[in-house]
C-alpha cells in the first residue's frame, strides 16, 4: 500500500466531492466561480467552497483550489481578496499558473501552499527549481514529460512533484495554446477553451492540394490518458500526486475513476480485473493512451475517427428492414443504457435501450436511420454501472475511531475527554451529577448514549466510565456531553493547518501599497526587432533597418553573426518553447564559443531562463511562451534577470497600456507573423505516415510544409522540428497602419516574427523600419497592406478586441 502517495481527484460540484473522498481520494482540486481554468464547469460559490472544505476535512482529505488563469491587472487585487478568504477557510493549497500572481501570494500569504499548474509548462529541472526557489511547494509537470526526465528533477529538487493519470488531454503543451484564443477569443489561458482540437480537419499537401484518405479526420483529438498500468513506475519516478482530469464529468465518472484507482494503488495494478478496466472503459472513454510519458506516439495516441464518448463494443447490426434494426448482443444491456449504431455515412446514432437484454440474444429496436448490416453497436451508457457508482457515494462510509473516558462523579460536573489519534478534547457541561433518588445510572446506558455518533464521522473505539455508585444525570446531558465533544473536535479537524489570523489593517495598508497606481515615465524607442527562423530569410534581410535580430543555430552561424556584428546591431539567440535537460546542455554548448559576439539569449520557458542565466553573463530576454499578462509578472522577471520581454499575444492595447504604466523593462509586441498557435510533442503527420515514434523526426519528409484545413477552409500550416509540431495561424498579424498606437501604449520594440514565410521579407521588413523612422505617409502604408491582402488575409490579433 502507498501511503504516502496523493491520489487527486477532480471536482465539478458537490455532489462529485461526496463522490471523491467516498471512494478513496486523498485530495480533491476544484474551482471557484472566478479565476480558474474550467469556466465551464459547474463551479463552487463561497458557501459551497466552506461547506466542500469542512467535508473533506473532516474526513482526512485536502483541498486544493485552482486559480490557474492569467490576470490582467486590474483583476489581481481581486484574486488577492479571493486567496485571502480560501486561506481564512483553511484551504490546503492554490494551484497557480500567473506568475505575476503567485508573486503576490507569496507577500501576502508566504505560509499558503501554492502550487504550480501544469499551464506553467515546467518540464525540466530548472523550471522545477525556478518554482521551489520562488516559494512554491509542488509543480505540476507537463503532461509530456518522459519519464526519465521526471527522475532527474525528483532526484535533484526537493519540490514536490504531481503527474495527470488519467482523463482528456490537452494536444498542445498546456499554457501553449493560443488556437481557441486567436480562432475565436475564447483563450484557454483564461478557462475558456472552445476545444478546436476537438474539431475535424483535412490535411493539404505543400501545394494545398488534400491528401487521400485525410479528409475531415480528427487529427488534433487525442485519447484519454489511462496509467492504471502504469503506476508504479510513475511512484517510482518521484511522483507523489496522482492527478485525475475531470472536473466537467458526471459525479458517477468521478466515483468510478477514483475508485478503481485506489484499488490499483493499494493493491497494485494486478488486483484490477476484468470488469473493473471494463468499468472505467464504460464510465467515458476516446479511447485510452497511457501517455506521451510512456512513448505512445501517433496513432496510439490520437482519436483520429471520434473525439467523443466512444464506449464499449457490445454488438452488431445483423439485419436490417424497413422499420427494425436487429442486433446480435455479446454483452448485456439494460432497461435505460445509452447505444450508438454507426450509420451507413459513417456517423453515429443514439438510442436508449427499451428493454433487458443478455448477451447471444438479439436487441430488436425501431430504426433510428440509414443503418446498415454488419455495423458496430457500442454501448455509450450503462444504468448499471451509474447505480453502482451513485451507490457508492450515497452514505458516508468514512468513519474515524474514537477513544472515550468519561468521568461522572456526585457533586460535580460530568467531564468527557475524547482521543484521536494526536488530539485530545475535553470537555465538561455546567451541569451537576446529583445522587439518584428513583432512577440511577449503569455503565451500559453512559456507553449506550455516548456511542450514539451515526450522524458524525466517529466511530467509538473504546471507552473507559468512571461512574459513581447510585449517580443521577438527565441522558439529554450525556447528549450535551457527546455533542459539545464531537463539535470541538470537528473544529479542530475542520482547520487542520492552524493559520494564523490576518491583521485586518495591515492587510488594507499592504494592498494600498502593492496596488496603488504609480505611473512610471518611460522613452519610447520605436525599435525594430526580427526573428528568422532559417538562413534563407536571413538572406533577404537588410541589415541597416532594425536593431535587434533573434538568430536560430544556423550551419554558418559564425558567419553570420560576423555580418550583424559590422552593422552593430543587437544579437539575441533564440531558443525553443520545450527544451528537455540534454536539450539545454546542447544548446549551452552551442553558446559557449559564441558568447563574447552575442548580446543575449531568448527564451520561452521558465527553465531556460533559470538554465541560461545561471549559466551565461548575457542579457536574457522573455518570449510570447512566458505568458506576460501583467504589470506583476513582468516586475517579478525583471527582478530575477530578464532584461526584456514580448508580451503575450492575448492582451490588447488597454491591458498594454497598463502593463507600461509601471514598469521601465523594456517590452516587445509581435506586430506581423504568422503566431504559433500550438506546440505539440505529437506529430499531426504521424498518423499518415504511420510513425510509432519520433526518432526519425530530423529526415522526415513530412517535416514541414503540410498543413490543416478546417470547415471554413482555413489552412494552418505545421512544423516539426526539435522533437515538436508548431501549428501556426492561417494568416499572419498586419498591424502595419495601427504601429504608432501600439508604441505609444508603451511598447519599447516591435517584432516582426518570419516563420513560414518564403519571400517579401525585405519589403515587410523595409516598410516597417521605414515607418518608426517617419519616412512614410498613410497613403505608402494603405497601398503596402492592399497589395499584402490581395496575396492573404490579415488579422489585427487580440490588439483591438482581447480575449474572454
């Protein structure tokens, strides 16, 4: 039995609570009405996040609150107050993903536990020790993280480490994904996600043209994640916190999951049988993955024919006429179970069961539709199953044994002391024993009453009675005596992390002091920075218009740095988004003979900051994969090293302005480019070319070029490269005839970001610097954007609109 491991359960309601800790969890994580990533989900309002966090309580079980969304500033004042009520109710521990935020928590509330959502993408050491440094007590790693890699860290980090086992997934690294965001302004940064990997899509060649076979198909819907297998490994790794997704599930779901996990953590993966993997295949599945961490690739990996509820297989249409459909059953159905017969245009129609049915009988129904002979029936609901699962939650079967003494003499007061396990009550009522004239009492009938806790979450171990001969007390007094106990000891275990009580007034002065507003006078420089992602745009760049330049590691580099060098320009490095321990090592090496010719390095990830700072005396700057959204975040970076920063793609201009109004750093907005939607450890490609991995990602055909067209034939075009697919937007950010307003807002460098582009770099480059420069009017810069959209649509990104 692992004692000492976390099984995590997910939270949508109260009912799905009773759900969880009935069936073994050792922790729950749930969202309030504000600030949390599943804005969708049913969600707890102050009365039910009290009442959730006294259940659990006193049943031995922790609560973790999500607040893992990004804030602007004007929000993070309010967060504060929300963090101080969950701590005031003693809520075990916040999961954050805003940097800007846990910063201010760590001022506010240094003794509350905070942990890192995996929408902070921390997959390697040194993110790892950038959280603990900061404060934080646990991290949840990136989904992808290799197994091997989640050794290291445990092996060279005290935090604590938490892994998901079983749920969705997401297909991009979390906290990666602008695809909901920039398609629709619902950003899953924000809890809002519309799920458009959910979505069918076509993949088109390199000329546009669609490939065989690949028309609508799900290629971004990945199955759910099931470990149930794979425990073990994942304990022996140094997780300590096994995560379960699904706080959008039925309370059943949550039942039946956490129940089965439990079994496989107590009694090993081995105790499961048959109809308990049958089980947790019935209660919602799209088919199961155990996982990028343990190396399903492709098509073991994604849902590419249904991104929803599939069920069990139980039979197959074996006839079919004018108005019966009938079905040849190897599996029982229920009055009330949900079916899906796949039609003759291979969709799916829903039926409910009329009647019991066993398994080598046939199943005769009305005919939903077009169904033909020989198609597959899954059963998508099970009565039986969901009775058992609402069963299990129904009464409180979690009891804590209690030893009693209770000591009633004549002439005094009646005094009860209750133990369990390190705490001890005692307690006396104001109410004398007196000598019994007609009616006495018996040890039996003090035992009798005192034992009366069916309503409580005790259960009487032992009981000592020290009770003199001929004593006379009312049983509403032993009442009195049981209840007034039971009640201080549920106090006690209701705050079970003994906080200490918030000074009211410094608490008032403090937030004066955080959040008043103090706008700060800065220069507006009106730069120009460039990132090339190959040697062939390089080529086509004038390097006298701009003023600082992102390099990749081209094969001449030294030549080319040589060449930027002559017409002093600034020099930063440019680093992936996901990088790995062997991956920063490599890349280390690659800076070292470069460094005294280079100004400094980008990065995107809060590992790499920490790894390359540690490392190099260079300016470090932050790029769009930190996900700057407030003024905080950005002082907070400024404080431990980075010198500047791109701001996240999600914020408009009022946010920007913000944001310059109080801080000096200097900050950068991509203002053309085609933005990376998504990053992904899979490879949309795999599933056409049949890849069971991704070792031979480097000589790939399929690399690069191809791309995925949605319903409104809109074509995305991938990357694979360093061991991950970028999906980029169809159409590049023009902000061209908006330039002056986004520097005014206090933008110091506008970036213009060349991904997949071929050509008319020198010309977009040109009009740009030539713009900051004033050599331009509104008529050149009306005809320049004209001529671009004849070529393509544009879009103004989140500059003018924002995101939910």
């Amino acid at each position: 039995m692992n004692e000492k491991i976390e099984l995590l359960a997910p939270v949508g309601s109260l009912e799905a609570l009773y759900a969880a800790v009935q069936n073994g969890a050792n922790a729950v994580y749930l969202g309030g009405k504000v600030f949390n990533a599943r804005h969708y989900a049913s969600n707890f309002g102050s009365e039910q996040m009290i009442e959730s966090v006294n259940y659990a309580h006193l049943r031995n079980v922790k609560v973790y609150v999500t607040v893992n969304i990004l804030l602007d500033d004007t929000e993070l004042e309010e967060a504060i107050d929300y963090i101080k009520f969950l701590y005031e109710i003693d809520v075990d521990g916040i999961i954050v993903q805003d940097l800007g935020l846990a910063s201010l928590v760590r001022e506010f509330f240094p003794d509350i536990e905070v942990h890192g959502s995996t929408q902070m993408t921390i997959n390697n050491l040194p993110g790892a020790e950038f959280l603990y440094d900061m404060g934080f007590k646990r991290v949840v790693l990136a989904r992808e993280t290799p197994i091997d890699e989640i050794k290291y860290i445990h092996q060279k980090t005290p935090i604590e480490l938490e892994a998901f086992v079983h749920g969705a997934l997401c297909m991009s690294y979390s906290g990666q994904c602008l695809m909901s965001s920039i398609i629709g302004g619902r950003s899953g940064n924000r809890g809002r996600c519309a799920q458009p990997c959910r979505m069918a899509y076509s993949i088109v060649d390199k000329k546009g043209n669609l490939l065989k076979d690949w028309d609508k198909k799900y290629i971004l819907s990945t199955k759910d994640l099931n470990t149930l297998d794979n425990l073990q490994e994942l304990i022996d790794s140094g997780i300590i916190s096994l995560k379960i997704e699904g706080r959008m599930k039925r309370p059943e779901y949550v039942a039946t999951v956490v129940s089965n996990y439990r079994k496989a953590l107590d009694y090993g993966s081995n105790s499961l049988r048959p109809e308990d993997n049958k089980d947790v295949e019935q209660i919602f599945n799209r088919g199961f993955t155990k996982g990028l961490t343990f190396g399903d690739f492709g098509k073991a990996f994604s849902s590419i024919d249904r991104p929803d509820n599939r069920g069990i297989l139980v039979g197959k249409v074996t006839n079919v006429d004018k108005h019966k459909v009938y079905i040849s059953l190897h599996d029982d159905v229920e009055q009330g179970d949900g079916l899906e017969l796949v039609t003759g245009n291979d969709e799916y129609k829903g039926v409910i069961v009329p009647y019991k049915v066993k398994k080598g009988t046939s199943l005769i129904l009305e005919k939903p539709g077009y169904i033909l002979k020989d198609s597959l029936v899954y059963k998508t609901s099970s009565m039986d199953l969901l009775n058992r699962a609402k069963l299990s939650y129904s009464k409180d079967n979690i009891k804590h044994p209690i030893d009693m003494e209770v000591d009633i003499k004549i002439g005094s007061r009646p005094k009860l002391k209750i133990r369990h396990k390190e705490q001890i009550i005692e307690v006396e009522i104001d109410k004398i024993v007196e000598e019994g004239q007609k009616v006495s009492l018996n040890e039996d009938k003090v035992i009798d009453q005192l034992a009366k806790l069916g309503d409580t979450v005790y259960s009487l171990n032992n009981i000592s009675v020290d009770l003199d001969d001929n004593s006379y007390l009312p049983l509403s007094s032993l009442n009195q005596l049981r209840r007034e106990a039971v009640e201080k000891l549920d106090d006690i275990l209701k705050k079970k992390n003994k906080r200490q009580p918030i000074d009211e007034k410094l608490y008032r002065d403090k937030k004066k002091d955080f959040f008043a507003y103090k706008a700060i006078n800065r220069d507006i420089d009106n730069r120009i920075s460039i990132r090339v992602s190959n040697i062939e745009q390089f080529e086509q760049l004038d390097l006298d218009k701009l003023d600082r330049i992102y390099l990749g590691f081209y094969d001449n580099l030294d030549e080319v740095i040589d060449k930027i060098n002559k017409h002093q320009k600034e020099i930063y490095i440019w680093t992936d988004k996901i990088l790995y321990q062997r991956d920063l090592d490599q890349i280390g090496e690659k800076i070292e003979p470069i460094k005294n010719r280079i100004h400094g390095i980008s990065v995107s990830n809060l590992g790499s900051l920490k790894y390359f700072k540690d490392r190099f005396d260079l300016k470090i700057h932050g790029d769009i994969g930190l996900n700057v959204f407030n003024s905080f975040t950005l002082n907070y970076l400024n404080s431990v090293g980075l010198d500047s920063l791109t701001l996240s793609p999600e914020l408009n201009l009022t946010q920007i302005s913000r944001i310059g109004d109080k801080s000096k750093t200097i900050t950068e907005a991509i203002v053309y480019g085609y933005l990376p939607l998504m990053i992904t450890k899979y490879c949309p490609m795999s599933v056409v070319k049949g890849c069971k991995d991704d070792k031979d990602c480097h000589t790939c055909n399929f690399a690069k070029g191809y791309g995925l067209k949605d319903r409104l034939g809109m074509t995305f075009y991938m990357e694979r490269k360093q061991g991950a697919s970028t999906i980029y937007n169809s159409v590049p950010i023009l902000v061209l005839d908006s330039l002056n307003q986004i520097f005014n807002k206090g933008i110091s460098m506008a970036r213009l970001d060349f991904t997949i582009e071929k050509d008319n770099i020198k010309e977009i480059q040109s009009i740009h610097y030539d713009y900051c420069q004033g050599k331009i009017n509104k008529d050149e810069i009306r005809e320049f954007i004209d001529r671009f959209k004849e070529k393509s649509e544009i879009t103004k990104g989140h500059f003018f609109r924002g995101v939910m």
